[in-house]
C-alpha cells in the first residue's frame, strides 16, 4: 500500500471508532480481515497511526479548535501527520486510494497547525483526561497526577501468565523463545512474562496449547494474592471474559468447586474455549440476573474467597483502550460507584467466618476504592482489612512493592496497568 492509501485507511478505521459502538481493537481486526491485501507492514503503520491519534485526542482536537476547524478524524490524521513532520499535500493527493486534495480553509491552516505550541494547552489537553475528571483525579493522584496520567497515555507492553496447570509450565519462555518471541520476566509476578513485541495471539503455539494466556501482571497478582489454594468454595463473582477466574482455577490446582459468574451469558460463556485450552475442569459457569440474584442464597456463609472485580471506570486500563476515556461520563461513574455498593453488600452474606471478600478494580479513583472499603466496614463490622503486605509475604515470599493496607498498582510505577486491590477477612 502507498503511504496515502494507509492514511485513508487510518481515516476509515477512526470514522467507526468514533461511532462509538465497538472497540478500537475488535473494529481494526475486522478492518484487516476484509482487506487481506494489506501487508503486515501496512497493518503496523495503520494501527500505530490510530493509536497514535487515539492517545492524542485531546491534543488533535485542541489544535484543530484553535485554528477554527472542524476534528473529523481526516483533519485529526492531517494533524497527526504535520505534528510528524510528513510531508501532508503529497499524502491527501486525491489519488485513487488516499484522501482527497487539500483545499479550501485545510490548506489555509496548514502553518498555523505547524506553529502551535500544545505546551500552552490546558492540562486536561495536555494529559488527555475528560476535564469533568479533573478534581476526582488530582484529589486520587495528590502529588503523581502528572506522571500518573503521563504514563496512562503511553503504549502497553503485551503480558503473558503463564499457565501453571500446564506440564511444561516451566519451558514457557524457551517456548515462546522458538517462536521469536523474546519476553522478560514480570517484576512481581512468578507467572509473568512480558513483550514488547506485537504479536497475534492466534498464531503463537504456546497459546493454542494453554501454555501462556494473555493477563496483565496487575491481575495476575490480585489471583495470586486471593490465596485460593486449597480453598473448596471460590467465586469470581464479576468474571467476564474469564482471565482472573482462569488465573484462580490455576491457584486452586484444579481442585474444589470455582463459580464464574456474570449478568452477560454471552460473555460468561465465551470463557469455555479459553478454559478447555488451559486444562481447566474446576470452574461452573453461571450467569446472574444481577447482583441480589435468589440463586445467590444457597451460598451464605458458604464462600472460602470471592472476588470482585468490579464494574468500574477503567481509568487503569487506558493505556490498552485509549478511546474508552472519552466513553465514560459522570452519570456512569456516578452509577458504577452505586453498583459496586451494592454487589460489595450482596457478596459480604456469602463469605464464611475466616473466609475472605477481594474487592479489586482497574482504577485509580479513590471514589471507586479506598472510599468504598471505608464505607463498606463501617457497615460491617464483622469484618476486617487483611493487609497486602502480610499476605503477599505468605504468598509471595518477595520484597511487597506496595505501602499501607491495600494494592495500588500505577503505571508509572509498576508498569502496570492501575489497579486496586483490597483484601477483607471475615472474623464471624
């Protein structure tokens, strides 16, 4: 493909992105396999270039303002290519596949866009945050809002957890090594490794045989730190696509009883073929109308671990999908902060005396965490913060990178994706 073609293929692909009804990744999947001809050099620059401009909306969109012109995703990709320095009238020539000639007030601005200065912009420009986010994020963040949010914008490393169900767990690098795929060791976790290099899951062996699953190192330690070895009852009571519930049965060694439940059937039940290719025969898939569901009841007191993983803002995943930060609104946060409430209050009946509530999310809001936790035990009493340092000494063995009670992971920190964990033990 010409240079001018890949442009306006990047303009297609952001025009369905910024429809907003399906993600970036599944929407530029689709693009690629109606499009066999596109080499995979083409594919590479195509989806740099849309992450690329998805990462700086904000800052495209604020040029474009400035000089009084609209943001469509052509004047972003022109943009984009200016703030590039590519040469932008030999790329929009209007040959046959590649965007229109420039013309009119786009050839007007072309300077003006090349002499701004995006230093000038307010902060939630600069960082790309929606600006009704902004006391939320500097009363969580204090005094790492900036780096925070810095690190948020930049490209996520592909992790890897290795399955310890699987007979040669122990082979998996030297594995995915014979494939051309060099990783390193995770920082934190024993199951994690980690590339940089952009792979298709689809055609790696190790991933068809159950030996690696796709898991970030954050999540893979909330698994580790629910301690669910040698539990007989576990629930993973917000499972969704089934990575942590996976990580769990591996923590279990395929023994006791593992619930994966969801309110979407669909997607509890897309879990089947990553189970049977892990080797997983512990887990019950169960969907739940919601989160006071009758079934529910069967299990009081009954619960050695539960995890939530929260329905959340997904502020702590934003390096993966850059275009979910402009999705949420106040409304939504607003309702998933009463969503996790209520599900908080509706699983504490489940769990047994000793046994153990984790409540984790991929945020950092302190609305979404901390607060939660605090309100949570003043309404219940019975039970009490087991502290993270203390279990991941048992856990782990390894230096506890994490301070107080709970496990904040931060990008800019941990290279990791930001994620909260809180571990609850029930006393009676």
């Amino acid at each position: 493909m010409k240079p001018s073609a890949r442009l306006q293929s990047a303009i297609e692909i952001l025009d369905a992105v910024f429809d907003g009804k399906r993600p970036a990744d599944a929407l530029i999947g689709d693009y690629f396999k109606a499009r066999r001809f596109a080499g995979s050099k083409d594919r590479r620059a195509i989806t740099d270039r849309v992450y690329r401009i998805l990462r700086a909306r904000a800052k495209l969109g604020w040029m474009a303002e400035q000089v009084e012109i609209s943001s469509s995703p052509r004047i972003l990709v022109l943009i984009d290519c200016i703030v590039q320095g590519e040469e932008v009238e030999s790329l929009f020539d209007g040959d046959q596949y590649a965007p229109t000639a420039l013309k009119g007030r786009e050839l007007e601005v072309l300077a003006q866009l090349a002499a701004l200065d995006i230093a000038t912009a307010p902060d939630h420009i600069r960082l790309e945050y929606p600006e009704w986010l902004d006391a939320d994020l500097r009363s969580s963040l204090g005094n790492d809002f900036e780096d925070v949010l810095t690190a948020l914008n930049e490209e996520a490393p592909l992790d890897l957890r290795i399955n310890a169900l699987h007979p040669d767990a122990d082979q998996a690098q030297g594995e995915l090594a014979k494939q051309q795929i060099e990783t390193d060791q995770g920082s934190y976790s024993p199951l994690c490794l980690r590339t940089r290099k952009k792979v298709k899951l689809g055609g790696i062996q190790a991933y068809k045989d159950g030996l690696v699953d796709v898991q970030d190192e954050g999540s893979q330690l909330i698994a580790l730190l629910s301690e669910a070895e040698g539990a007989e009852l576990v629930m993973d009571f917000c499972a969704g696509g089934g990575g942590k519930t996976l990580a769990l049965a591996a923590e279990m060694k395929n023994q006791g009883h593992l619930y994966a439940l969801d309110i979407s059937s669909t997607r509890l039940y897309k879990m089947k073929r990553r189970l049977e290719r892990a080797g997983v025969e512990n887990v019950l898939l169960n969907p739940i109308k919601n989160e006071v569901d009758p079934w529910l009841k069967q299990f009081e007191l009954r619960v050695d671990r539960l995890l939530i993983d929260a329905p959340c803002s997904g502020l702590g995943a934003w390096r993966r999908n850059p275009e979910s930060r402009w999705k949420i609104t106040s409304e939504l946060l607003e309702d998933m902060i009463s969503r996790q409430e209520r599900i908080l209050k509706s699983a504490a009946a489940l769990i047994q005396p000793g046994g153990r509530l984790i409540y984790a999310t991929c945020s950092l809001l302190k609305r979404e965490n901390e607060d939660q936790i605090a309100k949570f035990l003043k309404e219940n009493d019975n039970f009490v913060i087991k502290s993270v340092q203390e279990v991941w000494d048992n856990r782990l063995g390894t230096p506890c990178p994490f301070d107080g009670d709970f496990m904040i992971m931060r990008p800019d920190l941990h290279h990791s994706d930001g994620f909260f964990c809180a571990i609850l033990e029930r006393t009676n």
